[in-house]
C-alpha cells in the first residue's frame, strides 16, 4: 500500500517506509469530526491494522490546527440533533477502538488546538510531538456537551483524576508546555518543526523490533483492564511470544557479540 487513499477524502492514508501517514484532512473546518470524517478515519485504520508492512502508525492534521474536535455545525443542522450525536459518537468510537487495539506504536504530531475529541485522539496516542503554540482543551462542557472518544476513560489515566475533572470542568487550556508537565506531551518542539520531529521520531521506532513495541503498547494501555495477578500471567505470555520473533533474536546476538 502507498500513497494516498483520496487526496480529498477528510482523512488521508499512505504507507512508506514502514511508517503510516494517517492525516486528518478537513483544514478549512479545522479537521472537526462528521460522518463522513468518522468513515475515512475507521477505513484508514482497518487499513493499518491489515497491512504487514505497516510498523509504526503517524497521525497528524492538515492546516492551521490539529482537530477542534466535532463539527458544531453539521450538530446544530441535524433534525434530531441527539439522534445524530448517538450516531456520531457510535462510529467515532468504532475508530478510536481500532486505534487503542493496534499493535503497532502510535505517533502523534500536534499543532495549533487538539480540542474536544480531537484531544482523545491526542490521548489514544503513544508518543506525542507538540508545538509550542499548541494548545489542548477538552472543550465539551463550554457548549453544554459531555466527553466522547474514549476521553472519560483516558484522561483521568493520563494527568490523574483531579486535574482531569479541572480539565473537563473549568475548562482549561493547557499550553504545549503544560501538557508537556501534565503527562499529555512527550516533547515540545518548535511549530516549524513538528512534522518532521514526528516523522523523523515514527522512522526510528520503525526501524526497530517493531514487533516487540506494538507488544509492549498492548502490555501497557491495556494494563488497567486487569490486577497484578493477571498482568503477570499476560507479560509471561507476551514476553514468551516476543523471544520467538526473528528481530529479538539478532537483537539479543547482537547485545551479547561483544561478550563471546
């Protein structure tokens, strides 16, 4: 698979490299979320998660912001506007369960707003790269709406639940470097130098035992689904899995060459 899936459709698709470009692609809308949007962001998903040649999964927006979550609009056009919404979120949800399921390592390259649900998908995220007029925001309860795309769930495990309540209440904006202190953003960079920060960032995780960072993502963003006793059981089993793989066993070689 390479290039582009639909160079107008409202989420891109190309794979080179190992790395896929999955890139949000309503700029004159600020990448919000419709129907449509949702269909093209589950198809490049499906799309990632099939594809063998795929390491490293990049996500970033086209134009002045990253996403400002759902389109106020095409809500407030809707006849039944609660009907839409559950239709909404239904088949958001499909992609941001497609998302948090992938085995492969998940970058995100954040300018200008990550607002709404589009900070979900900051937070279904592995690594972030932010610029430094970033800025995120939770937005929902300022028109009078409530979280989607996974956001009650992520967010009070990302900055802990009192500063997630803040967040969802007040609400408040948090700069690049407040995200940055709060545990949303891994690394602030210059705003010219997000795109390639990012994708330089996915070439290497590409460039290594892939396998065995799709595994250890799992391990981790899916530790809260059960106790200690039980994660145990699922690391010896992972860990197991992840020795047979032929790029930890040159990895290991490697490691001990200098040694023999």
């Amino acid at each position: 698979m390479s290039g582009a899936v639909d160079g107008g459709a409202p989420v891109l698709l190309s794979v080179a490299d190992g790395v896929a470009h999955v890139e949000l692609n309503r700029p004159d809308a600020s990448n919000t979320i419709d129907l449509p949007w949702t269909e093209a962001f589950t198809s490049a998903l499906q799309q990632v998660g099939d594809d063998d040649t795929v390491r490293v999964v990049l996500l970033t927006g086209r134009g002045r912001m990253f996403c400002a979550g759902g389109d106020l609009g095409a809500m407030d056009a809707a006849p039944d506007r609660s009907a839409y919404l559950q239709e909404l979120a239904d088949a958001l949800h499909v992609g941001v369960r497609l998302l948090d399921g992938l085995d492969k390592p998940v970058v995100v390259g954040v300018h200008g707003a990550a607002a709404g649900a589009g900070l979900s998908l900051v937070l279904g995220g592995d690594l972030v790269v932010a610029g430094r007029s970033a800025s995120f925001v939770t937005a929902y309860t300022s028109v009078g709406l409530t979280p989607d795309g996974g956001q009650s769930w992520l967010l009070p495990r990302v900055v802990g639940l009192q500063r997630a309540l803040e967040l969802t209440l007040t609400p408040r904006r948090l700069s690049a470097d407040e995200a940055q202190e709060w545990g949303i953003v891994g690394r602030v960079v210059e705003d010219e130098a997000v795109a390639d920060e990012a994708h330089a960032l996915a070439r290497r995780l590409a460039d290594g035992p892939a396998a065995a960072f799709g595994r250890a993502r799992r391990l981790l963003r899916s530790s809260y689904d059960t106790g200690l006793s039980d994660r145990l059981d699922v690391e010896a089993r992972t860990i197991a899995a992840s020795v047979a793989e032929p790029e930890s066993a040159a990895l290991i070689t490697r490691f001990l060459s200098p040694r023999r």
